[in-house]
C-alpha cells in the first residue's frame, strides 16, 4: 500500500472516531452529560469507590482532567466523594442515586450509537471489524522496538503469522 493510502486509513480511522465521539455526545447531552463524563460514570457502575488516581489510570487521564470531570460530575448530583477509612488523605469516587439512575440512560445512549455505527454491516463484518480495531490498538500500544526509515516506505499489510490467521481469513 502506498504511503497516501496509509494516510487515508489513518484519516478515515480518525475522521470515524470523531463522528462516533460526536454521534455518542449529541445524546449524551440530552441527559446533561459532557463528553467524556460517560467514561467516569460506567467505570464507577463497574466498580464503584475508585479513587480519582485509579480513574485517571484506566482512562488514561492525567489527574488533573478527572479531577475536574468527578467535580463536574458531583455538582450535577451524579457522584459523591468520600474520604477513605484507611487514609484521610485519600478520597474515593461513588455513584450517588441519581448518577445510578443515570447509568441506564448512558448505556442506551451507547447501544443506540453502537447501532447507528454498525448499521449496514451483518454479523459477520461486526465481528471482524472488532477484531481488527482491536488488533489496531493493540499495535498502537505495542512499544516500537527498532524503527528503520526504510519500514515507512513498506506495505501498510504485513502477512500474518499463524496466530493471525484467524483475523485476516474473518477479514476476508
């Protein structure tokens, strides 16, 4: 694959991230929630009394940005802070009754766009397609090693290993 192709898979990954983060927030808002507040809300209906440090980690955040969303959130009446038993220092994240009353309105808002997005596509492409992203971000993840420049100009679709198979025979 050209480098120009590269570029376009790379533009059409962001361009439909975007438009999912838009389509997700347009209805999110109609039950006053931000972007990015959805997040804080399902990762604490998981697992409720998460310190703000442990929701910065699994959100991959920066201290300071949950910070702000778990206030946000606790002046809009959906979470509550609490000082830890063990730790005064340390405080600890829960859902009040109204933010659990709201989980459900964050989840459909998430099916909903979950369907708007695979509209279109049979089981089979659903399965795929969630396959290959999560190789894509497993791949982003992975640490780069050795980077030669000579790999920039090489093909985008490298042959897979055994292990790979699966994938690029669902792809198919």
């Amino acid at each position: 694959m050209a480098k120009a192709n590269r570029k376009q898979v790379l533009n059409r990954l962001q361009s439909t991230a975007r438009a999912a983060r838009t389509a997700l927030a347009n209805r999110l808002l109609a039950h006053g929630f931000y972007a990015g507040q959805d997040q804080v809300m399902l990762a604490l209906a998981a697992e409720d009394g998460q310190t703000p440090g442990k929701l910065a980690e699994r959100m991959a955040v920066r201290p300071p940005t949950i910070t702000k969303t778990i206030n946000r959130l606790q002046t809009q009446g959906f979470l509550e802070k609490r000082a830890s038993s063990e730790d005064q220092r340390q405080a600890h994240v829960f859902l009040t009754e109204t933010g659990r009353a709201a989980i459900k309105a964050i989840e459909k808002s998430v099916r909903k766009t979950e369907k708007q997005l695979m509209k279109g596509l049979d089981k089979k492409d659903q399965k795929a397609l969630a396959r290959l992203l999560s190789r894509i971000e497993a791949n982003l993840g992975e640490e780069i090693v050795d980077t030669v420049d000579s790999e920039i100009d090489e093909p985008l679709i490298v042959e897979p290993d055994a292990a790979d198979a699966d994938v690029s025979a669902q792809a198919k």
